[in-house]
C-alpha cells in the first residue's frame, strides 16, 4: 500500500491525471511507446557511441588493441548472453519489473565506466552495462507487441525503429562530439540522468505483467554458453598478444580453446535434448531459417569489425578529431533508414533474394574499396564507401528478415527472433575480436618487412635521413646532431604508421572475403513458399523477443 500511495503523490507532484496512465486510456500504450524508445536510444547507442573514443581510452590507460576490444566485446558478449534470458526473467517475475531491472543495471553500469581509472574496471563496467541492455531491448519489443493491438503494431514498431536507427546514425557523432570537447568519461556519464529520467517514468507509467505459464530455465544451457563464448574470445585476442611470447601454442591459450570446445558441445547437446531449451536450435533445422543465421553470422562479423576498425584508422593514421571520425558514419544509417522500406516492398511484392544479393555485393565492394585506403586516401573516398555501405544495408536487412521467417509457424516467431537477434550480437563480437587479432598480426608483419627493407647503410637512407636533419636543423633550431637522430626517428615512425595502414587494408579485405561468403546460403535458400504453406502472421510477432 505503501508503494501505491508513493506512486499516486509521484504522480500528483507531476501533475499528470492518473487516468492518462490507465491501461484503458488511449494515450496509455503511446506514453509506454515513449518510455521503451527511451531505453531502447540508450542501449543501441552504447553498441556504436564508444568506437570512436577507442583512441583516446587506449592512450588514457596506456593499453593496446588487444586488450582496448574488450570494451566493446564485453558489452556485445554479455547483452547476447541476457537476449535469451530476458524472456524467462520477465515470464518469471514480471515484464515490469525485469524492465526496470534492465534500465537500473545499464545506468549503474554507466555510472561505473564514467569513474572506471583503468581498463580492467571499465571492461567489468560495461559487462554490467551489456547485461541491463539485454535486458532493455527484447523487452521492450515484446511490451510494445503486447499493448498494441495488431492494426497499430507497425506503425508502434516503426516509430521503434526510429530510435534504434537514431542511435545507431547519431551514436558516433554524439560520442566524437564529447570526447573532443570534455572527455571519453562522458560518453558514459551522459546515460545516468537519461536513464534515471526512465526508471522513474517507468515506474510511473508501465503496468504490470506476468506470465502465468512459466517455463523451466535451462541453467546447463546457460552456464555452457556463458562460458564457451568469452574463454574462445579470450584466446583469440590473446592469441598475438604482445604479452604472449608464446603464440598460439601457448599453454594457456591451448587450455582455453579446449574448455571453449567442451562447454560449445555441451551446450549443443543440451539444447537440442531438452524439453525447455535456452536457445530453441531445432528452429534452426528450418532450411530457410538456418540460412538466414548462417547470413547473420557472417555478415555481422563483417561489419561489426570493419566498424571497430575506421575509426582506429581515421584517427590514428589520418589525424581525425573523435568528432570528425564519428561523423563519416552518419550518412550510413540516414540511407539504409530510407532504403530499408522500398526494399522491404520490393521483397513482399517480386522476389526477396534479389535485394539481398545486391546489398551483399555493395557491401563486399565497400569492404573492398576501404582496403585501398592509404595516408594519403582524401574524405570523399571514405564517404563513397560508406554510402555505398549504408545502400547495402538497406537492401539486405528487411529481406533477410523476412525469408527468413517465411515458414516459421506463428507460434515459434518469438523465439525465431530471439535467436536471430543473439546470433547478430556473437556474430559481431567474433568479428571484433577476430579482426583485431588479424590487425595486430598483420601490422607486426608489415613493420618486419618494411623495417627490414630499411638499409641504414644504404645511399638512399643516408641522402633521406642527410636532407630530413638540414631542414630540421633550419626550422627547429637543432644541432646537427640532434637533427639526424630525429630525422631517423620521423621515418621509422613512417614506416610504422604505414605498417598499420597496411594491416589496416589486410583486415577490410577479410571483410569483404567474409562478406563473399554469405553468398553460398543465400544462393541455397527458398524465395517462394509452397501453395500448402501458410503464412504466418507478421503482425508483431515476428519482432518479438525471448
């Protein structure tokens, strides 16, 4: 009683009605939309707003690439952990409840990055963060499917949209914007008083609900999965580590791909035998289904990690500000918003694989043209690439969703989802973690061989070095001595910025090889479904998560 009666006074000092609140107002389920686009801005913009400030933290907590992933591999790892999850909690105790949960955990993670003073703090912050973001989203989509009845679910559900595009377009831009004028922290700190803003609306706005049929939660299945993913993430960045002498072969390393490969078979064994699954891989045996997650897979690698990997490059070789850096990526979300619904009618009324196959093709030629990219590579050819890759992703997006749960029954569109959407998060944390350990191996490769190229006793090095140290001598007031010395060092400093250049271009060629993959299930699967097959409804449904 207590509890209601803070409530109504909350409510009066507002002076807000109680009756805008009730269920049964009509303004109800669109103050519910507001309060789930709030939480949903916040935990998409989390995924994109840090890539740009990577420079900076590294250089704050003296840290290398290997070590400075994990702040973004960290926050992806664990909102795929809680996707599935959430479903159950909220079934269990309350979709409110769980809600509010997810909200509390996000801002308090945020809370925590903003004071973390070193990079171990900061990785566990963010673990916090993930997991109250994964919370957050498949919660709110199935609030949304839930207070809107199917006449209004899309138009709900694309005001939704909005806000996960905004943040998706605006993330780096806000995050360059911060970091160039005050600080990396407040990248973080600016989510607390947004997310406090939400936790109270949501205590004042959203309705209870609970499940009365609660399904059993699989802990094997959670335990499994929560140990398989980080531990082969772990000996993947670790792999070329400058900390690691050994390599590969390295005990540790060797230790930790074989727990990765027990707990991954345990979970899949798990899973497929059980009667309550955390994750429902039989749904994968669906032909069309398992090859749209193949094509997630894929493609997520890709383009989680090539996005992990411009800014590195725009800022560290090119000499961007976080600002400018982050604001080559808005065009991408600003095209693919428009393109997404002429593909997505395209796809409905001819044929869906023609706009995935064409988005994929842009998609290998943007990967493609970045791997040109050089010191001396000029902003209209980064924006060309990036427009095209905002084209792609428009194209492919709306159409492999939708052949994808072409024959899922309507029963199994949650769950469908659900998995969809985990598999989009692992796929991108490999990719990070995949292309940054490529990146520190192949800029080792190429300072080796330029290094090596490098004759100090040459005629040509002694005439570079000779003509470097003159005009350093004249416009920096150096003795001659001094000037050689430094002369030395801005070209092997050359050499070495043009050695991460390279791998630099190596990594966005595997992108695009990886991309090229995706083709093969996309060329196996179905466009057209067989007279016998209904179809199921897409009403809002399929958007739901478990």
């Amino acid at each position: 009683m207590r509890k209601v009666s803070n409530i109504h006074n909350l409510r009066r000092k507002l002076r807000t009605p109680d009756s805008v609140y009730h269920p049964k107002n009509k303004l109800y389920k669109w103050f519910v939309l507001a309060n789930v686009m709030l939480g949903t801005f916040m935990a998409v913009l989390d995924s994109t707003i840090v890539n740009v400030s990577l420079p900076k933290i590294m250089s704050s907590f003296g840290v290398g690439l290997s070590t400075i992933q994990w702040v973004i591999t960290a926050y992806m790892l664990s909102m795929a952990a809680m996707l599935p999850t959430s479903g159950w909690l909220a079934d269990k105790f309350g979709y409110k409840k769980v809600y509010f949960w997810g909200l509390f955990l996000f801002t308090l993670g945020s809370l925590l990055c903003g004071m973390s003073n070193d990079e171990t703090s900061l990785i566990l912050s963010r673990i916090l963060q993930g997991l109250g973001a994964g919370m957050i989203q498949p919660l709110g989509m199935a609030i949304i499917t839930r207070e809107f009845p199917p006449h209004q679910r899309g138009i709900a559900l694309g005001f939704w949209s909005i806000a996960a595009a905004a943040s998706v377009s605006f993330g780096p831009l806000i995050g360059g914007y911060l970091v160039d004028n005050f600080s990396w922290q407040l990248i973080f700190d600016v989510n607390v008083p947004v997310g406090i803003i939400a936790l109270i609306f949501t205590i004042i706005i959203q309705r209870e609900f609970i499940n009365k049929v609660s399904r059993k939660f699989d802990y094997i299945g959670f335990i499994s999965v929560v140990i398989f993913l980080p531990v082969l993430l772990y000996a993947l960045s670790e792999g070329n580590a400058q900390t690691n002498s050994a390599g590969w072969s390295a005990p540790y390393i060797l230790i930790c791909f074989a727990v990765s490969a027990i707990a991954f078979a345990v979970f899949i064994t798990q899973e497929l035998t059980t009667k309550n699954p955390l994750i429902d891989l039989r749904l994968l045996g669906n032909y069309n289904f398992g090859m749209t997650n193949i094509v997630m897979l894929v493609f997520s690698m890709g383009m989680f990690g090539s996005t992990f990997l411009l800014p590195l490059y725009l800022q560290n070789s090119m000499g961007y500000t976080a600002l400018q850096s982050g604001a080559v990526f808005l065009p991408v979300g600003i095209i693919q918003g428009a393109v997404s619904p002429m593909s997505g009618r395209f796809a409905d009324k001819l044929d869906a694989k023609t706009p995935i196959i064409l988005g994929v093709l842009l998609m290998v030629l943007s990967f493609y043209l970045n791997s040109q990219l050089s010191f001396l590579t000029e902003r209209p050819f980064v924006m060309t690439s990036l427009y095209i890759r905002g084209l792609g992703m428009g194209l492919m997006f709306t159409p492999l969703t939708t052949l994808g749960l072409l024959t899922i029954p309507r029963e199994k569109m949650a769950q469908a989802s659900g998995i969809s959407n985990t598999i989009r998060q692992i796929g991108g944390s490999l990719g990070v973690a995949v292309l940054s350990t490529v990146l520190t191996a192949r800029v080792n490769f190429h300072a080796q061989m330029y290094g090596g190229a490098v004759q100090s006793g040459s005629q040509t090095f002694q005439h570079v070095t000779q003509n470097m140290a003159n005009y350093i001598q004249q416009h920096a007031g150096s003795s001659l001595g001094t000037a050689v010395k430094q002369s030395q060092a801005l070209l092997m400093q050359h050499v070495s910025s043009q050695a991460f250049i390279q791998g630099v271009d190596d990594d966005f060629l595997l992108a695009a090889g990886i991309t090229l993959i995706g083709f093969i299930p996309i060329l196996m699967m179905r466009s057209k479904k067989s007279k016998t097959q209904k179809s199921p409804d897409h009403s809002g449904e399929a958007i739901m998560m478990e």
